[in-house]
C-alpha cells in the first residue's frame, strides 16, 4: 500500500519503472490557469502505459500543488509556497517511497 493506495504486484513493478526512470531535465508543464489540475509532461507516463501522471496547480492564495496519480486516483500530493524546480518535484515524489 502506497499512501493509502493498493499497488498491484504488476503495478508495483511498472511504479518502480515511472520512479527509475523519472528525469527533471525532460520535463515540462503549466501552472496557469490557477484552480485547474494542468498535466506535467515528460513524466515518463508512457514508461507505465499512462498509468500513472503527474499533475501542477496553483491555488487562488498563490500556493503550488502537484499529485501523483495511479488510473486516476491521487496517490501522492505535495504543495509549495513557491514555485518549485522539476527537480524538487522528482525528489520529493521518489523520496516519498
């Protein structure tokens, strides 16, 4: 169980693959309009078949959010008082499992 998601012995393997193969330089995405989920590409999504994506949004009180989905459903989330680097990013989802 993942935060508070069930990982699937086959999802357990194509997470590790998402995590290994997660790279900050490839990544790009949109913070704006703020209170809309916007994706991050170059997440490495298609390592897994889609399965699992990252998400960026900014908040009305000027707040960064950024979740990690499994099919969907919110398995990791993290929010900022800046805007953080895509680097900050990958390591604070990798280093949350």
């Amino acid at each position: 169980m993942l935060n508070g998601a069930v990982i699937t012995f086959q999802g357990k393997n194509n997470f590790k693959t998402y995590l290994n193969n997660l790279d900050a330089s490839g990544m790009t995405g949109n913070w704006t309009p703020a209170g809309k989920w916007h994706k991050l590409h170059g997440d490495t999504k298609s390592s897994t078949g889609g399965r699992f994506r990252m998400f960026l949004m900014t908040t009305s009180d000027g707040k960064y959010k950024v979740k990690l989905t499994d099919e969907g459903s919110q398995i990791w989330g993290n929010e900022y008082n800046s805007e953080p680097s895509f680097a900050t990013i990958v390591s604070d989802v990798t280093s949350a499992f």
